[in-house]
C-alpha cells in the first residue's frame, strides 16, 4: 500500500484545496480504503470530510429535501421525512450492506462506490475500468451478476448503490462544490453511459465535492417502495432490484415512477415502462407490459438471461403491491 497523508477538513474551501491533485475525499472509508488496500486507488492524500457542515436532513420551503453528503446511510435511513415521503429511499439505503457499515457510510461516498466486479479488484486480470484499455475479463468470464442492459463491448459491470436506485426514480438532484464554483447535476445526468470510457463513472468535474443531494416534492413519492433480490437475505449486493412510486386513483394510474438497479453500469429510469402506465389501468396485465417495456432494450450475456425473468416479475409484483395499497 502506498504511503498516504490524512487531513481532516472542517471548511469546504479547505477541503477542496486538498482535495486536488492526487488527493482523495474520505467519507466512511468503507469503499475507498478497501480499494487502496489492494491497489485499485493510491492516492497520495485522503481528505476527510466528515467534520465538515455538510451533515443532516432538512426540509425546503417548497417541501423538498435536502440531504447532506456527510450524513451517515443509517441516518438518511431513519429521518422521519424521508421515511414517510420517501420510503423507496429510505427502504434502499436499509437495503444495502449492514448495521456497523451504514453507520460508517455517507450518503457523498455511497454514489461513487464502486463496481463490485471480481476482476475490478483483481490485479492479475484485464479491465478496462481499474486500467483503460487492458481489456474485459468478465465478458468471457464469471458475469452472472453482471449488467443487461447498457453495457458496452469495453465493461459489463453493474453499479452497487441501492440508494441511487432510489434517488433516481425521486428525479434527485446532486449538488457539488469545486475550486470554480457550485454546480449541479440531476442523477439521470449523474452517471454516464460506459461507452468505450468506464473508467469515467460520473459527469462531475475534476476535484469536486459532493455537497449534498435535493429530493422534489410529489404527491406519488409517499407511495413508494424499494424491493431488492439478492443472492443472501442480507450483506450482499442487488441482483436485480426496483424503486417504484405509484398513484392510483379510480383504478386509473394517475402517476408513477420506476428505477431498477443491479442491471445497468448505472441506476436505470425505466422511463418506457412510466408512458406504458400513465392514465391507464392499473390492471396485472399493464404492469407485465410495463414490465416489458422497461426489458425491451436489454441483452443479457452468456450467463445473465435469468435476471430478464427475474427483473420483468419484480417490476409487476412491485406495482401489484403498491397498487393494492393505493386503492386501500
Ligand atoms: C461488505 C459490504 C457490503 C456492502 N453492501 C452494499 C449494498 O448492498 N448496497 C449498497 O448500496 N452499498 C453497499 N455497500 C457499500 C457501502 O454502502 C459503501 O461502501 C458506502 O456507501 C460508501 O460510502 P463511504 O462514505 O464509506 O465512502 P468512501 O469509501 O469514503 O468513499 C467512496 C468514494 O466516494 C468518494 N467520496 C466520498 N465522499 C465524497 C464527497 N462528499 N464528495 C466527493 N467524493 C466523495 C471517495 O473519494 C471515494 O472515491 C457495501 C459495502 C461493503 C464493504
Ligand atoms: S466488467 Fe468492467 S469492471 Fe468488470 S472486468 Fe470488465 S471492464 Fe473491468
């Protein structure tokens, strides 16, 4: 492991100058520091910035959110607004990982963990992501749990976050700070597509912080759900999961927003899915045509056909539920 300096921030100017450079921002460390552990980063200076102002939930004048990037998962978790306006979120973050690591981990490093790919950690393999141009060990090799839809010839990795899902089907916000200024960008612009570039996972610019997260109001976010399927009851990464909210009113879909995660380089909009649903039926025949439009593009590898199947019931089941609860 290469040697490192440790600074800890309490000004986000502070942090930002440090920040550059070969410098790393340390949230929870619960990613990062394993990824210097086995070479994939060897950054000359981590950042800390869990003692910057950049800690807690508050709600804004327009009954939207605004979520620290320093806030811990468990704390995002349990805030009561996020719980009874967004519970997708709020059943996403409690998705991921476990107790002690939710405690650790910040909403800022959760969005830019990354990929779980045994061979992104792996040293003696090609990839493309840990070293551009190296090529890809998972298209020939082990990818049952790797991506269906979007990937490229160059990476077929999936994206971990739980709570991304989550913060995409809420049309998030992330907000950041650099040397140059504030900017901000909706997490449907967050991740980019991999392309012939995966080591290149986000549009923020170079050295930016990540200084908190918005979340809109809408009368359909309350009614929502985070379902996630995995390969152990618990501690284990998304095979396939959906975030879904849905508004039901006279047996008609007044509005409805669907995201699924664990098949995609990033957390997937099934947009296709929403315009299949908006103003018609909330029938189970509907949402398997939703369903299938949100499937429509995918590919699936050698050994990930399953995750077509498995995606497809979940959406339906999802919105069965919620649809069942809305009509209540
Ligand atoms: C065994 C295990 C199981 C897990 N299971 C799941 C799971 O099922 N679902 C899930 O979603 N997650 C899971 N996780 C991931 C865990 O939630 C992440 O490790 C965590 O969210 C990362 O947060 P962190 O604050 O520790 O990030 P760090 O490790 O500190 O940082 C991660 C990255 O973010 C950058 N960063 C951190 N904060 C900022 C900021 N404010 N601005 C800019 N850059 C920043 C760092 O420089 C680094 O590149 C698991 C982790 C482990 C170890
Ligand atoms: S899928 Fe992506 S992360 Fe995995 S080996 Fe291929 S290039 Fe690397």
């Amino acid at each position: 492991m290469r040697e490192f300096a440790y600074q800890r921030a309490t000004r986000v100017r502070e942090a930002l100058v440090a920040g550059d450079d070969d410098g790393r921002y340390l949230g929870g460390g619960t990613n990062l520091v394993d990824l210097m552990k086995n070479g994939v980063e060897a950054p000359a200076r981590l950042v800390d910035v869990r003692f910057l102002p950049l800690d807690g939930v508050r709600e804004t004048p327009d009954g939207g959110l605004v979520i620290g990037a320093t806030t811990t998962n468990s704390d995002a978790a349990a805030d009561p607004a996020v719980r009874r306006r967004f519970p997708a979120l709020s059943q996403a973050v409690l998705a991921g990982a476990s107790g002690q690591l939710r405690n650790m981990a910040t909403v800022g490093g959760n969005l830019l963990q990354r990929t779980r790919c045994a061979y992104f950690t792996d040293s003696s393999q090609p990839c493309n992501k840990r070293v551009p141009g190296s090529g890809c060990a998972a298209i020939a090799g082990e990818h049952h749990n790797h991506a269906i839809l979007g990937w490229s010839p160059h990476c077929v990795a999936t994206h971990p976050s739980d709570m991304a899902v989550a913060l995409a089907a809420f049309d998030a916000v992330v907000h950041y700070e650099t040397l140059e200024g504030a900017g901000e960008l909706p997490l449907s612009e967050f991740y980019l597509p991999v392309g012939d570039t995966p080591q290149r996972e986000t549009a923020l610019p170079p050295g930016a912080l990540i200084t908190a997260v918005t979340l809109p109001t809408s009368a359909v976010f309350p009614r929502s759900r985070y379902r996630k399927v995995r390969e152990r009851a618990s501690y284990a990464f998304a095979t396939v999961s959906v975030a879904a909210a849905l508004d039901v009113h006279n047996g008609a879909v007044r509005d409805v927003r669907i995201a699924l995660g664990g098949v995609a380089s990033r957390p997937w909009r099934a947009l296709a899915a929403e315009n299949v649903l908006r103003g018609g039926p909330a029938t189970a025949e509907r949402f398997l045509a939703a369903a299938d439009a949100a499937l429509a593009a995918a590919e699936p590898l050698r050994d990930n056909g399953y995750k077509v199947t498995l995606a497809r019931n979940l959406i339906a089941a999802v919105l069965t539920e919620l649809a069942e609860e809305t009509e209540r």
